[in-house]
C-alpha cells in the first residue's frame, strides 16, 4: 500500500512533521508529491501538502486515516518547489507548513466549511415541512448544504437544525475549499452558417429581437459572452436564454483570466544596440546560460547604465532555448515601469505577481505560469515562488534592497533563496544594483560560491554623472533661513520652473509632523499600545501610530494641563507639500507615499501624470529614489539626509548611502544634464560625502573596517531572537534562560565566545536586553543578538535552545520570534 507523507496546515512546533495517510484506491495515481489534499485531523479537516510518498508507514496500515480529498488534479507545487520548502524551513527556522504555504496564491490557501447533508432514512413529517417548509425542501434534495448558508437563508429555523443534527436525523462533515475559484463567463458559440439560416427561417416574425441575435451572429460568428452580446445589441439575457433553449445557438461557461492589463497596449519594442561596456558585461551571463550549469553574478551598473537592457536580452536568450526567467523588482512602485519595459519586449509571455493585484488576478497570473502560457515572471519578492519548471534565469534588480527580506514567517530573504532555487535548476542569478549590499558586494570580490563580479561603471553614451551639492542646514539656519528649503534648493526649483524641467524631492517620512507636543509642560502625544510616538496628519486631522495602526482626534488643547501651546514638530512628506505650494505658487505636485498609494493603480496613475508632465515634482518617501526613469527630471532634492542616520542599526550608513545614490542617479538620465541637492546637518559623514563624488569603493572601504572591528556582516552572521509578553520580568527571565542555554550548547562543541581572539569558530550572545522599540500592541519586547562565524550551526543551536524552553513558553504565553541573517534591528 502507498502511504502519503502530509504536512498539515497547523503552524506549530508540535505538528511540524508530516503524518501519514492511506490513499484511497480512486485516487492511486493522482496523488503526487506536491498536491494538495484535504485530510482529517484532530477532529477537524485540514488543508495538508504531500511532501513524500512510501511504501510503508510509521503505524500500522488499520490505523491510518485516508486522504479525504485531492484538491487539484495537477499539483500545485512541484517537487523541486516542497525540496525548496524544506530547505527555508531549515535555514530560517519557520515550520514546514509556513515555507509552503508561502508558496500557494491566496486562492489555493484552502479554508474548511461546514456541510449538513440528510442521514441514510432520514425523514420528516407533514408537520415539520409545513412549519420549516423552505429548509426541508431544501434538505429533502440530499445535497450537501453549508451550515453557514442554511443558517443565513433561515434564521428562524436554527434551534431546529440543532436539533436534528443532536437527533441524527442530519449529519456535518467539513470540506476544505479554496477560498477563490477559477472565474468563467457564459458564452454563445454560433453554430453553421446552415443553421444560422434554417434558425432564422424558423424563428416567428414577431421575435423581433431574437432575429437581431442571429444576424449579428451571421455577421460575427466569433464566441462572445452573453453580457457583451446583450450590450451590442442592445437586449437583455433573457432573449439570448430563449434562444439557447430553443436549440438555435450554444452557451458554455467559458474560463476567463482576471487579466489586470487587459485594458492596456504595450507598443513592441525591439532590442537594442549594446555599448561596447555593455556588451562585455553580458558575454559571461550570456556563456552562463548556454552552458546550463549554475551561476550567480553581481552587476554593478552606476545609475544610467543600462542594466534593464542587459536582463531584457540575458531573458531573451533564456527563452530562447526554452526556458523560463524570474525577475524580481523591490518596489511595487517599481512595477508599472518594469511591467511596461517587459510586456512590451515578450508581450503574452509575461505573468505579473505582486501584493496589489487583486486575488483573483494574481492567482490567474499564477495560472498562466503553471499552465505553461507564461515564461517571464516580474514581480516583488514572493514572485521567487513562480511555479516554472525549466527556469533558466533569476534577475533581481536593486538586490540591495530590504524589501526582498520578508519580515514576517517565514522570514526568507529573497536573493538567498533565488541562489539556492537556481542550483536545483541548473540556471543563472543575476544580481543588479549600482549600491550593492556590502555583503553581496564581498562575496562577488572573494568570488564565493562563484560569484562572477561584473562591474558598469559609466552610463550610456557616456552620460554624465549628475553634479551633487552637499548644504549644512546648520549654516542655514546661522544665516536666519528657517525654511525647509535651503537657498540653494530653492533656487533651482525656480530655475527648473521657469525652463518647464520635472524635479524629485525626497523626504523619507510620511505625515505632517513626526510628533506632537505641547510647549507648556512638555507632554508628548504616544501611542498607548506602542513605545512610539504618533504621527500627525493633518488631511485626516488626526494622529496615527505607524506600527499598530491606532488613531485619535488631533488634540485643541493639551490632554495634561489643558493648554492651548500645542504644536507640530518635524516634517513630513505632506507638510513638504504644504510648503511647496506656498513658496512656490501654481507648482504641480505629486506626492507618492503610503498614504497616497493605498487604492488599487495608484502607482501607476501617478507616475503616468509624471511621465506625461502633467506635475512638476514628483515628492515621496523611498518609493520614489530607484529605478524611475523620466527624460526631464533635471533635479533631485534630498531635504533631510541624516533622518536615518542614528537608529540604533549597524546598517543605518549603509542604508542611507544606498537611498542617497540611488535617489541621485533619477536626474539627467537622458539628454538633459542634472543637479542633486542634498540638505543636511551632518555634512561630514561618510554616508553623505562618498554620495558628492558618486564613491561607492571608498564608502565601502570605510565601512567594511567597522564591520570586521565589530564582527558584523558580512564578517560574521547574525540570528536575532525577540521575546514579547505583557510582563517584564517574565520576559528576562526567560530571555537569559536561552542565552543561558545557547552558550552552554556552543560551549559543548567547542565554539570560542570573543570575536577579538582570531579563532575561526565563534558564537556570542548579547542580551537580553530592550528592544529599540520596547512595547508594541501592548506586549513588551526584549530580544537577544546571536553572533557568530566560521562554522557554527548557530541555526541549529539556537533551534534546540528553544526547544528547551517550550513549556515555560507556552506556560506563559510568550511569544517568540526568531530572525535568522536580520535586515532589521528594530
């Protein structure tokens, strides 16, 4: 007997294991590692993926419970796609079900329902069907109805349907269904030529419309939907049904893609001419692909160099020898652009997959791909999960970016997750950016895992780099400037209005103000759920905490001592509107932030009135520094460099070196030469001069000595580990237990605890301490930092430290969250 080896839909500890199921002998053969099955489990049915199939089981063949239901007849995930799952399992710590599940549309995310249906002899008397008429007319069919809609459509009836469940007369069983089904229109086929006319001939003179009908489909015998049709013509439904139920014409339901472009046109667009430079950075990406053997490249192309028509040509030869290619952007503001670039190259073959489509449109997109009707994939980072099966090549454009490291289970990065993808398929990974992460930065120069290192360092036609100028706000303010725009910056708006130029301001906050306060005593409007402070916005009048979504009134007079002194301080992207407006009368803005992002095409709307001129500056928070390529902007402004600067990260430099770069390279992009302006109180800072001289080696430079003094990455790796709980004292109790446990372990197989000795094996655990931000939705917060190189399976380590405090844990009710190679230190 075959057995089926399952993974329930149960994220825990306890069930992240598979259990065995019998498969019952209609589905011998259908069953295959990756289909989705519906299974009883605890009483329940569950939704569960077959990660192996045996010849025997772990108990006896009478015990084992048969697979309830296979819920597609072609799996969803192949079996490279749940070796892929096992492997994020282990690497970042997560239940299996967790890795897979992160794999599936939200469609196929199955949810059981509740199903009534008449036991074997169940009857009822003249009397009940009388009282409860509709109900037992509908019971008496002996369908399976939901309960849910049972009760719904006859809420006066539920004492009697509980009853008749407790007297057995009906019976309930779950069935576990998606929660989005494939979407199909009714449509009218036109039969011959022949028929049309003897149905014509037939049809009495004074169904004047259903004559239309059939003239209409004489003239365009082509299959059309029953709605459409209806509109051309100018009818209703109805006259097309009388038709239909007159034998005259067909009507099937027809599957039909929830397309989210199928309004748009994407002119073709051809190849174009490389650069000498070009052309040998692609030749090793090229040779790569011909010889389908795995290899990861970093593509280091300034801003302007041209690396979008280096992965539009690699894709073409990928496809080209019949296979398929990823590629991944950071930005969902990123998309409209790249989504044009690539329809507009490969037209039907491209799929797009990304958190603002709806459901029902990425999981048709989803199909496109499995089905085979799609070869390119371009979308944000969950797109990694493209259910190809020849892929050839992985692009991930900004592979800098945080974007792609997932904050929530399972807590994957992308780009790690691309390199071990692209191993199982023999295919190549390119990794593009003109301010690589300093880790991929020095694995591409060590050559680690092969990482071949292909620097661009000039633009196309030899465009120059844009002219930075650094302004010390703090002189400004010495010259009685107390403005948000420095003289300078005010200057060349002026001057770029007068020429009819576009401008990008940057201001990586959102809101009005960054805090409220009053000037009387003191206080500070907080969150009372979150160590933070609210946010003020002032179209909505109210003031908001960006971590846990809470929101009160904006205040008139001050909650403490009732004065009127209250005020706003710090700036945000909508106080920069604001002012703009003011200082400069009749300017055009767009602003692009989470609050104007939120409706479905918002970022494609804005960046189309942009594109079109339709604004003068286009301000926004990071969504608008990379990757956006618009032939007039001729000046970028950064109006507070140094925001980021001082969070309590190892990588705040870096990050804001990176956005800085990446914010400057959107001006003089074509023709036009371009200037950036960037304000700042910090002008010294490295992070801020390398931007000046576009010196992205000697900020590396500097900053890789830091990292190695501290053992910081990529000199060594990182796990953190958060605890949250609403008590404090249970929170460092617990937290030094592990740390406790974590040392004993690494001490028991010998690993060193000082980074400074020179040893090549070492672990050491900071912490427990606060969290930087130390309460969230009312649960404090305090976490551990787990160091180490050489190596140590600190993964592993630390896994069975947590094991060991599982009953303290769940005693408690404490939360545990584990981050393996963290990109955030918040």
């Amino acid at each position: 007997m075959t057995v089926a080896r399952v993974i329930v839909d149960v994220p825990s500890r306890d069930t992240d294991r598979t259990f065995d199921y019998s498969i019952p002998p209609q589905l011998a053969g259908w069953v295959e590692v990756g289909s989705r099955v519906a299974v009883p489990f605890g009483g329940r049915a569950l939704q569960g993926i077959v990660t192996g199939l045996a010849d025997d089981a772990e108990v006896e063949a009478t015990k084992l419970k048969p697979i309830a239901e296979l819920m597609d007849a072609v799996p969803p995930l192949s079996a490279e796609l749940v070796l892929l799952g096992e492997w994020i399992s282990r690497r970042w710590l997560c239940p299996l079900t967790v890795a897979l599940q992160a794999m599936l549309p939200a469609a196929l995310k199955g949810k059981a329902e509740k199903y009534v249906y008449p036991a074997a002899g169940a009857e009822w008397s003249d009397e009940e069907a009388f009282f409860a008429g509709g109900l037992v007319q509908a019971l008496q069919r002996g369908e399976p109805r939901k309960l849910v809609a049972l009760l719904q459509q006859y809420p006066e009836h539920g004492d009697l349907l509980r009853l008749w469940l407790k007297q057995g007369r009906l019976e309930e069983r779950q069935r576990v269904e998606n929660r989005l089904s494939v979407k199909t229109v009714q449509t009218v086929f036109a039969p011959s030529a022949e028929a049309l006319r003897q149905a014509l001939a037939e049809l009495p003179a004074r169904a004047r419309k259903q004559h239309e009908v059939l003239a209409y489909l004489r003239e365009h015998p082509e299959p059309i939907a029953v709605e459409r049709l209806a509109e051309a013509l100018g009818t209703t439904s109805t006259t097309i049904r009388a038709l239909y139920e007159r034998g005259s014409i067909e009507i099937r339901a027809v599957t039909e893609d929830r397309d989210p472009y199928a309004n748009r046109h994407f002119p073709a667009s051809a190849p174009m001419t490389l650069t000498p430079a070009q052309a040998e950075a692609i030749a090793p990406i090229l040779a790569a692909l011909d010889s389908r053997e795995h290899s990861s490249f970093l593509l280091h192309g300034v801003t302007g160099s041209g690396k979008t028509e280096l992965y539009l040509q690699s894709i073409d030869r990928c496809l080209q020898s019949g296979r398929e290619a990823i590629v991944l952007v950071p930005e969902i503001s990123l998309t409209p652009q790249m989504v044009e670039r690539f329809k507009s190259r490969f037209g039907a073959k491209v799929a797009v997959l990304h958190s603002r489509l709806s459901n029902g449109e990425r999981y048709d997109e989803w199909r496109k791909i499995r089905e085979g009707r799609a070869q390119v994939a371009v979308g944000a980072r969950s797109a990694i999960f493209a259910p190809f099966e020849r892929l050839g090549l992985i692009v991930i454009d900004e592979e800098h970016e945080t974007s792609y490291k997932q904050e929530e289970s399972p807590k994957y990065h992308a780009r790690d997750v691309a390199i071990e993808r692209a191993r199982q398929h023999g295919a190549a990974v390119v990794l593009g950016s003109a301010t690589p992460s300093l880790e991929t930065y020095a694995a591409a120069k060590r050559g680690d895992g092969g990482m071949g290192y292909i620097p661009l360092p000039q633009r196309v036609a030899d465009r120059p780099l844009p002219g930075v100028r650094i302004v010390d706000m703090r002189e400004e303010l010495k010259l009685g400037n107390r403005a948000m725009f420095s003289r300078a910056l005010h200057e060349a708006i002026t001057e770029r209005l007068a020429k009819g130029e576009q401008m990008v301001l940057l201001l990586n906050r959102r809101g009005y103000a960054t805090f409220v306060m009053c000037r009387s005593c003191g206080y500070t409007a907080l969150c009372p759920h979150c160590e933070i402070a609210l946010t003020y916005h002032r179209g909505a009048q109210n003031m908001r905490c960006h971590y846990c979504g809470y929101a009160e009134a904006e205040p008139k007079t001050c909650p403490s001592c009732q004065s009127p002194h209250i005020r706003y301080f710090g700036t945000g992207t909508q106080k920069v509107e604001e002012s703009l407006a003011e200082t400069f009368p009749g300017i055009r803005v767009i602003r692009m932030d989470v609050d104007t992002t939120t409706e479905k095409g918002s970022h494609e709307r804005w960046l189309t009135e942009f594109r079109e001129r339709r604004a003068d500056v286009l301000l926004g928070t990071q969504m608008v520094a990379k990757g956006l390529d618009f032939p007039y902007v001729t000046l970028v402004g950064v109006l507070a460099a140094d925001a980021a600067l001082r969070l309590p990260d190892f990588r705040a430099s870096e990050r804001t070196f990176q956005l800085l770069t990446q914010v400057a390279g959107r001006a003089g992009r074509h023709e036009l030469p371009g200037e950036v302006i960037i304000q700042t109180y910090d002008p010294e800072h490295p992070s801020i001069t390398s931007v000046q001289g576009h010196h992205y080696e000697g900020f590396v430079r500097q900053e890789l000595k830091l990292r190695h003094v501290f053992g910081y990455p990529p000199y060594g790796r990182l796990i953190g580990v958060t605890f949250s709980h609403e008590s404090v004292p249970m929170l460092l109790s617990v937290g030094q237990r592990f740390a406790t446990r974590l040392k004993e372990h690494a001490a028991a197989e010998r690993v060193g605890t000082d980074f400074s000795d020179g040893t090549r094996d070492v672990l050491e655990v900071l912490g427990p301490v606060a969290s930087p931000i130390a309460r969230l939705k009312d649960r404090y917060r305090f976490q551990c930092m787990v160091k180490y190189r050489g190596e140590v399976d600190a993964s592993r380590l630390a896994a069975q430290a947590l094991r060991e405090l599982d009953d303290a844990v769940k005693k408690n009710g404490l939360q545990v969250s584990v981050d393996v190679d963290p990109q955030m230190m918040l």
